[in-house]
C-alpha cells in the first residue's frame, strides 16, 4: 500500500495518458493494485515504446487494441516493479535501458520471464 501511495505522482500521469488517449474501458484491480485502461490509441508514443502493445506508468496499465496473449501479465510484473521500488522504478527502469537496451534490460527480463511471453522484436 505504501508503494502505490508513494507512487500516486507516476499514477496521475498514468491516468492523465489514459484520458487523451481516448479510454474505452476502465477497471481496478488488486494484487498489484492496478488501474487498468483500454484505449483506442497510442497516438502520442514516440521511440522505442512505438510498437508497445501496451504501457505502465505507475499503478496504471494502458492496453492498446493489438493485445496479445500473456500481454497483461507481463504489464503487471513492471507494476510491481513499480510497487516494489515507489518513485525511483522509472529512473532505474531508464538508467537500466540507457545502459543495456530494451530488450535485455533486467525490468524487462523479469517480466518476460514471470509471464511467460516472448519478445518479438528486433
Ligand atoms: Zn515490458
């Protein structure tokens, strides 16, 4: 509970996203505490979350309309990256991805392998 109060800052953003990007469903989960957002469009991404298929930005889970299979579990694993490490996740999520890339940085890595999915990327 700490964690998702500590993190409400990243949370709003979360939201605020969700809100522009045109939400078409919207739940609360538990377990990690998780607002959960379908949306029509990513049409502000940029760089390397261009092909995301979905995002986390605190506590809030964004879903495209191209969701494959295990797709939310993955996003989850980075909430409870979140949850686990309130406020500095997205600073050491980037210093992780300056440093080794998406693909192999370690956030990604466990997420990958918890929910079982594949990278399919280049
Ligand atoms: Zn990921």
């Amino acid at each position: 509970m700490i964690g998702f109060i500590l993190n409400i800052p990243y949370t709003i953003v979360g939201l605020v996203i969700s809100l522009i990007s045109i939400p078409t469903k919207l739940e609360f989960r538990k377990n990690p505490y998780a607002f959960m957002v379908k949306v029509k469009k990513f049409w502000w991404v940029f760089g390397y979350v261009k092909n995301a298929r979905a995002v986390v930005i605190g506590h809030v889970v964004i879903f495209g309309s191209n969701l494959e299979d295990k797709d939310l579990e993955h996003e989850l694993i980075h909430v409870e990256q979140y949850q686990r490490m309130p406020l500095i996740q997205p600073i050491l999520y980037y210093i992780e991805l300056i440093r080794k890339g998406y693909k192999n940085n370690k956030y990604e890595d466990e997420a990958y392998r918890k929910a079982g999915n594949i990278y399919k990327g280049k």
